[in-house]
C-alpha cells in the first residue's frame, strides 16, 4: 500500500509540473500585451504626450461573426502631434537646444509636404499583412474633405528599430506589424478640414477620420 502511495503521489506531482508551460502560454498571450502596454504607457511616457497621442490616434477593426479577423491603429503626423512628438524625444534623449530645433525645423518641413501616418497592423491571416507589396490585397486611399481622392505616394513597412517605436508608440506589440504610409499635400494653401483614411479589400474596409 505504501508503495503505491509512493507512486500515486509521483505520477500527480509529474502532472503538475508538466501543466505549468500549458497554462503559462494559456494565460500569458492576453496578459503580456495589458502589461507591456501598462508599462510602456505609465512609465516612459510623459502625460502631454500620451494625451496627443491618444487625439490623433484612430482604431479601426474587421470581424467575421464574432471572430476579429484584422485590428489597425493610426497616429495621424499633423503639426500638434509633430512637437509632441519631438519634445518627447528630445526629453528622452536629452538633446541639446540647437538639435531640439533642427529636428523641430524638419518635422514642420515634412508637415507642410505631406501627410504621414503611422499605421499599426494586427491580421489574422498572415497574407493580409502585404500592405507594402505591389500586388496587395488591399487598396489603400486618403480622402481630402470627403472628395479629393489620393493614392500613397509611398508605403515602408518598418521592420527596423522595433524597441524605439514601441516605446513612442505604446499599442504596437511584439506581434504587430507596423507601416509608414505618406501623401502628397495639395499645393494649394490651406489644411483640409477633414482627412479620412480607408483601408479596403477582400476582408473588408476600414475608414478612419481625423478633422484639422
């Protein structure tokens, strides 16, 4: 009876410990992304820029029954969100005066040229990440005030320097895939009033707003 004891307890315990992975990767795939985003948020963020941030971030997502085939976010580059961005940069990296406007100086430069957005990319199927591919699934266009319909002058899906944009960008996770999509502004003066990004293709559409 003792022996079996012995071996009754052996082989329970050796269950245990050999569920332990099974409900660590069970539970950690929801709880890794609320906490790499908890401490990317609280901790390396100031509160000016996760305000700024937050206004000009757009979120859009495609289901199929209750299933969430693609989830896309977007930070339009206007001019507010432009000094924001650069003030924060250059706090984190303690740049000197004459840097903070060189750097200052360029993202207006840019801001009068074009129009820039991040967009942060989750699908369910892998072939629905080509946004950057010449035969994607997906067109891609931005409407001026609701009727000026423009094509991206370029699209870079940005493989590199993944820790910098995710500490700028709090919502891109290890498992997302992250674009830089640009337009050409009108050479006629003014800001458009409305800007509306639309993402649309076999799985659906997309239409994200920003007004100036």
């Amino acid at each position: 009876m003792e022996g079996y004891l012995k071996t009754k307890f052996k082989f329970r315990n050796l269950f245990i410990v050999s569920c332990i992975p099974f409900l660590f990767i069970l539970f950690s795939c929801s709880s890794i992304q609320s906490l790499y985003n908890r401490l990317s948020d609280e901790h390396y963020m100031s509160d000016d820029y996760r305000t700024v941030l937050k206004k000009w971030t757009r979120k859009g997502s495609i289901y199929k029954g209750l299933k969430t085939e693609l989830v896309l976010s977007s930070v339009y580059k206007g001019d507010e969100f432009r000094k924001a961005y650069t003030n924060e940069y250059c706090k984190v990296y303690s740049l000197p005066p004459h840097q903070v406007n060189n750097m200052l100086h360029n993202q207006m430069q840019a801001a009068d040229d074009y129009d820039d957005f991040l967009v942060v990319i989750d699908a369910g199927e892998e072939q629905w990440d080509d946004f950057s591919k010449r035969n994607s699934l997906w067109s891609v266009f931005l409407l001026r005030d609701g009727n000026l319909r423009e094509k991206p002058l370029e699209v870079r899906k940005l493989k590199e320097n993944r820790i910098f944009y995710e500490s700028f960008f709090p919502f891109i996770s290890p498992w997302s895939s992250v674009y830089s999509f640009r337009f050409k502004r009108p050479d006629s003066p003014g800001n458009s009033e409305a800007l509306e990004l639309v993402f649309t293709g076999l799985p659906g559409t997309i239409r994200l707003t920003w007004s100036q």
